[in-house]
C-alpha cells in the first residue's frame, strides 16, 4: 500500500485497542473513541465519505441509508458474523461489497449457551442473588433451592450450523441426548459423533424436548420461527435458550407462556428489541423465571480481537484488488 492514498476507513464502535491501533496503522482510520453508537445523521455522512464503512450490530445499514453512499463506498466490512441489519442485496446492486467475520465466535457463543443451559435449571442466579439481598442467609437445607439435572436430558437445537454444532458437542459431554432441526440434515459423520437425532419437522421436535437452544440466524425466514403456536407446543417442564437473535422468537408468547406456568423457564442474551428490553421480561427475571444476559454470547477478549483481525484482513484485500475472504453474496443472507 506504499505510495497510495490510505483509505478512509470509518469505524462506527469502539473496538479493542489492538485493533484500533492496526487501523490507524494500516488505513485512515476514523474511530469512535466515545463508543457512543452513531445517529442516522452521522451514518449518512459516513457512508456519503468513507471507501469503508467498518458497522456493527448496533447499526442498521437498510437499503435507504445505502442509497445516500456516496460513489467512494466500495466495501462495508462488518465486524461481527451476522449481517441481518445490513441489506446485502441494496449494497450489491450500488457496487459495495459486503463482508463479515465467520468463524471466531463459534466457541464463545457455544461456551455462553452452555452456560444458560445450566444456569436455568440450577438456578444459579437465583441462588446468588441470596447471598448479596439485604435477607441473611438462613443456611443450608435438604428441600431449598432445588433445581433440576441436566444430565439424561433431551436437548433439541434449532440451528446446527458451527455454533449449534459447538453447543451439541458441549452438552453430550454434560450428558444430555443430543437432537436437532436444520433444512439440511449434517454430514453422517457429526450425527455419529454426537449420537444425535435429526428431525425433519420442528413442531415434533419441540413437543418432545427438556432444552431447547435457539442457534440458527436472524433472517426473513427465520423471524418468529418460534411463534406462540410453536411455544404452545413445548411441555410445561422444558426450558429455552437463545443465543442467536431476539426476533426469532415471538417474546410476548413467550413472556405469557412463563408467566402462566406453561414453560419451566428460559434463558435469554439477545432480545427481540434490543437494546430495549421487555419490562415484563425483567419482572420474570426477579422471580427467578427467566436469565437474562446483555448480549454477551461473543463478549471475550480473544473473540473480539479476532474479528478485528477478520476486519483488517477483508479490508486489506478489497484495497489489494483481491476478493475479500469473508464476501457475503446476497443469496446466502
């Protein structure tokens, strides 16, 4: 890139310092120092000056803010995997690539599922809260604060893409019964690792399961996958588990699901519309019905760092003239 203008690279998060620094180091870096997340206003003017747009999920880049890019804006090289708030096909047709960041979050986001998976039916946080409320602590009982095991259970993942496989792969090794629901069955060779079961129809799949691990991304299909007449369909003594991205279920069924008894629990780090989150949800979460976490699936060092890296490198290959390795095509969203 010597002897070349640096492109100008506006970045609308705060990212890790590391990052930030390969940037500035690389490209003309524009940063968002305050990590305040940018109004529609200022993400009209980045799109109107930047060569690269660097969004996150906190960003909506839809088909109208694409269409005020100005004739510079060639790539939008989003840090995070999913680009459900990012009109793939409007950025195509204007000539703007599209990029994310695969593959360095699948064992953060499984690692987090596992941790719900447990913290529900063990009441973890319930039993935490305990010990910091202004009550003492009367000590240990045979017959207080009892949860369920795991182990033995059914676990039923909708979604077995990287994660839902990394989350399968997890929980056998709790003791769970492994069964999942994709529009593709997976290569024999992961169904004989993990002894799981496929099914072809989720309604079935829902009816006959302990867990249920919502693992699969936010798309138009996908929206409400878990409708209330799908949650109407989960046994009373089953928990969920989401991990993905709040749309994909309907959240007041679910609400009114828990608060009528119909469902034993369910643990949740993305909401349908976030950041806001349902006020009824929070009322659950005091009763002990619900764990709720704030979006903190990929939340690691480690993990965030990689994705810069991802970032950096797309970038780097869309300015070199290459085909940038992480392109997202429009019929794959």
């Amino acid at each position: 890139m010597a002897g070349r203008k640096k492109p100008l690279v506006v970045i609308t998060r705060k990212l890790p310092d590391q990052v930030e620094t390969r940037m500035r180091e690389l490209f003309d870096a524009r940063l968002n120092v305050d990590d305040r997340p940018m109004s529609q206003p200022e993400l009209v003017a980045a799109v109107k000056e930047a060569d690269v747009l660097v969004p996150t999920v906190t960003d909506t880049i839809d088909a109208a803010l694409i269409e005020q890019a100005g004739p510079n804006l060639k790539l939008i090289a989003n840090f995070g995997n999913g680009v459900d708030k990012i009109d793939v096909t409007a950025a195509a047709k204007r000539g703007i690539t599209v990029t994310n960041t695969p593959n360095v979050l699948t064992e953060d986001t499984a690692d987090m599922a596992m941790a719900l998976m447990l913290a529900v039916p063990r009441r973890l946080t319930e039993g935490a809260s305990v010990l910091t409320s202004d009550k003492k602590w009367a000590g240990w009982s045979p017959t207080w604060m009892l949860g369920r095991r795991i182990g033995g259970k059914r676990l039923g993942i909708v979604g077995m893409g990287r994660i839902g496989t990394a989350v399968a792969r997890r929980a056998k090794a709790f003791g769970l019964s492994i069964h999942y629901h994709n529009r593709h069955r997976v290569l024999q060779s992961v169904e004989d690792e993990l002894e799981a079961t496929y099914w072809e129809s989720l309604d079935q799949m829902l009816a006959r399961m302990d867990i249920i691990s919502i693992n699969c991304p936010s798309t138009p299909a996908t929206f409400h996958l878990l409708s209330g007449r799908r949650l109407a369909l989960m046994q009373p003594h089953a928990y969920l588990v989401n991990i993905a991205r709040g749309d994909i279920i309907d959240e007041d069924a679910l609400v009114k699901m828990l608060q009528d008894g119909k469902l034993a629990g369910a643990a949740l780090d993305v909401f349908e519309h976030e950041p806001a989150v349902n006020h009824k949800l929070l009322k659950l979460a005091a009763k002990g019905k619900v764990v709720l976490m704030p979006h903190m699936g990929s939340a690691t060092i480690e993990g965030r760092i990689d994705m810069g890296e991802k970032v950096i490198i797309n970038i780097r290959a869309h300015v070199d003239g290459h085909r940038p390795p992480d392109r997202v095509l429009p019929l794959r969203t």
